[in-house]
C-alpha cells in the first residue's frame, strides 16, 4: 500500500499537465495506490490509460501492463516518453525486438528506471521472461483490453487465459483490468480468471450522448459509402468490413472515387499498417477501410463517423468499433448496412469449431440482429444490451 505524499492532483498535473480527472479516474487510482485489486470498465476515450500510468509514475518500482497489439504498445509508450526527460521510464517486450533491444531493456529494469513495462501476453508466457521478471521489484499489474479473457468477449484470446498463474509465480502484486466493453457475462468470467472476485469495481456510463446511430437496408452499399463520405467531405472516418478482399475492394472504390482512403487488415506488412495508421492520425488521409484489425487504442479524438459494410459478429465489438467516433466530444455518426444474408455467412463460417464456440456465436449473432431489426431506439437497444439503463 502507498498513500501519496502531495495531493493526486498535483501529480496529474507534473506528469501530464492536466489540472483535472475525468469521470471515476481518481478513486481508480486511490484503490490501486491502496494496494487493491481493481477492475475497470469505462468506454472508449474515457481515459482507462491514466488509471494505471499516473500510479505506475508515483509507486516504487515498474507496472508491468499486458496489452495485445504491438502497435498499441508503441503508441503507449512513446507518449510517455513525451511526458519524461528519461528515455528508459518506459519500455515494451514483445517480438518485434531484436537481441540488442531486448537487453537495453532489462537492463534499464535492473536499475530502476523503467515505470511501465509493456508486454505481449506471449511474451509473458515465455520462462526466460517470467525468470527474468521474478528479480524485477513489480509494482502492479495491469491487464489492458481485459475483455480477451472472455470466450463471451467479442476479441478472445486464449494466452489472456494462462495470465493469472503466470502473474502468481512472479510475485503477489495487485492487479488491474481495464476493458471498454463488458456485459455482466463478460465481466464475471474476466473476475474469475484473474481470481479477483473481491476486486474494487468502477464502471463509467457507457451513454455517449454524441453518437448517431443508424441501420440502413444492404442495397448497393459503395454507391451508398461514396455518397455518405462526400457529404462528409475531408472529415476523418473508420468503414469496416469482415473480410481482407471487401477491405481492398471498397478501399479502391474509394480512392478511384476521390476519396482519400487506404486499405487496413492483418495481411498487409506490419510496416504498411503503420505508415496508414500514421497517415490516418496526420490527416494525409481521410478513411481507412478496415477489419477489426484497426483501432485498439488508436488516439483520434476527432473521428466523425464509423462505416460497417458488414453487420459485426456481436453487439459488444459494435459497441467498441462505433466507440471510436466523436471522442471529443462532437457529433459522431454510426451507420451499418444490413442485410440478413450476412448472418447466414457468419453462420457457415462457425461451422466445423467446437460445439460450444458456436453456441457463443449463435447467441451473440442473435443479438445482433435484434439490433438490426429493432423497431425502438438503437442507442436504447445498445444500453438495455449493457445492463446500463
């Protein structure tokens, strides 16, 4: 447990330069600073990052933060090598190291000066590293994007599942998860897994006010897209398709249609996703057209509409995809083109996993559709969904 010396305030304002909290963010970081096991549910762009980085700066020792994209990490830890003078305060472990990299990084945790360490799950996994981290005074530790613990979760993942017994055996330290989406279901398995059942619980409101939502029938969709872009001309916007191929397809649409726009998905090179997701934040570009790929922890407060070509696989992804629009606070608008022959492929695709993947599918698909069909108020559905009203 550590009771800070100054007023958190005062910290806040040191290390980020802000004068004050958003929403629950103070007493997030009061139970952490208290030495408690903390669960966190907050949307998008309502500033989970600050729960675990201003405790992590104050604490004796380094936080080590479980996150699951490379290019979130780098995000992550570039801006708090802004905020320092110290290079080394932090630092990410995962496979896009080399040797070198690798033990720069250990040492600056030997000595000290390392705050935040952010690692792939699989890097935690790997003994040498859990070996290496047993000699590492840990602060605490943060699960971000928790939510992939979760066969119910929309994003799953099962090395999230191996965390816990790997985080008892480098040492008992408290412990953190963060998620922007997850329902009572989700929230419970999440606790379990992490056995921290006993865990201060903080859940923000998940009604953004600022948001559009709308379902439009599937009928010539790039006429549609083009048409809806153009009277959004040289705003920022995310469309998302399921499949690689509709990604190129309506990317090229686009882009022979004057539209700055670029194809993003997990079979281009990690070094084209990056140099389109920098055009994206730098406005070189005005849309990306992606899979769900793109947009973990992406920092664009000024997106002013989210596209889906294709309804999602589950109400939770929707929630997180659509949460990328009007973070600032400005409108945002959210359309889906619908058509119930997409549920049908998303059903043939389930087809051959293990019987009870597909009972999980099946009920989040059914979900979607009632979304999709509703008769009432979607952002209603949405909330009802959420167990939020």
């Amino acid at each position: 447990m550590l009771v800070a010396e100054k007023p958190l305030k005062s910290y806040l304002q040191k290390y980020f330069g802000f004068d004050k909290f958003k929403g629950e963010q103070e007493a997030i970081i009061q139970s952490v600073l208290a030495g408690k096991d903390t669960f966190v549910i907050m949307p998008t762009g309502g500033g989970k990052s600050m729960c675990y980085q201003l405790p992590a700066l104050i604490m004796e020792g380094t936080a080590v933060i479980v996150s699951p994209l490379i290019a979130l990490m780098k995000n992550q830890v570039d801006a708090m090598r802004g905020f320092s003078n110290e290079e080394g305060v932090a630092h990410f472990l995962n496979s896009s190291l080399n040797k070198a990299e690798i033990a720069t990084v250990k040492k600056d945790l030997k000595s000290g000066k390392t705050k935040l360490l952010y690692v792939a799950p699989e890097s935690l996994t790997k003994d040498e590293n859990v070996e290496f981290l047993q000699g590492v005074n840990i602060s605490f530790f943060a699960i971000d994007e928790a939510h992939c613990i979760s066969e119910w979760g929309h994003d799953f993942r099962p090395e999230y599942r191996r965390l816990r017994p790997i985080i008892e055996a480098i040492g008992k330290v408290p412990v953190i998860a963060l998620t922007a989406t997850a329902t009572p279901k989700v929230q419970l398995d999440i606790q379990k897994n992490l056995g921290m059942m006993d865990a201060d619980v903080y859940k923000a409101s998940f009604n953004r006010a600022n948001l559009n939502y709308e379902v439009r029938p599937k009928v010539d969709v790039a006429k549609e897209i083009i048409k809806f872009i153009r009277q959004h001309q040289g705003k920022s916007g995310i469309v998302y398709c399921l499949s690689r191929k509709k990604v190129e397809e309506i990317a090229f649409t686009l882009a022979v249609n004057g539209v700055r726009a670029l194809p993003y998905h997990a079979g281009l090179e990690a070094s084209v996703r990056a140099d389109t997701q920098d055009k994206f934040l730098m406005e070189d570009i005005d849309v990306i057209v992606a899979t769900i790929a793109f947009g973990m922890g992406i920092d664009k407060p000024d997106v002013r509409f989210v596209i889906h070509h294709d309804i999602p696989k589950s109400l939770e992804g929707y929630y997180q995809e659509t949460g990328r629009a009007g973070r600032d606070g400005r409108e945002g608008r959210c359309v889906t083109f619908y058509s119930y022959k997409d549920i049908e492929k998303l059903e043939k695709f389930m087809k051959g996993k293990p019987v009870a993947e597909q009972e999980i599918g099946k009920q989040l698909l059914l979900e979607t559709v009632g979304y999709a069909e509703t008769s009432v108020c979607r952002r209603r559905v949405l909330l009802l969904f959420r167990r939020v009203l």
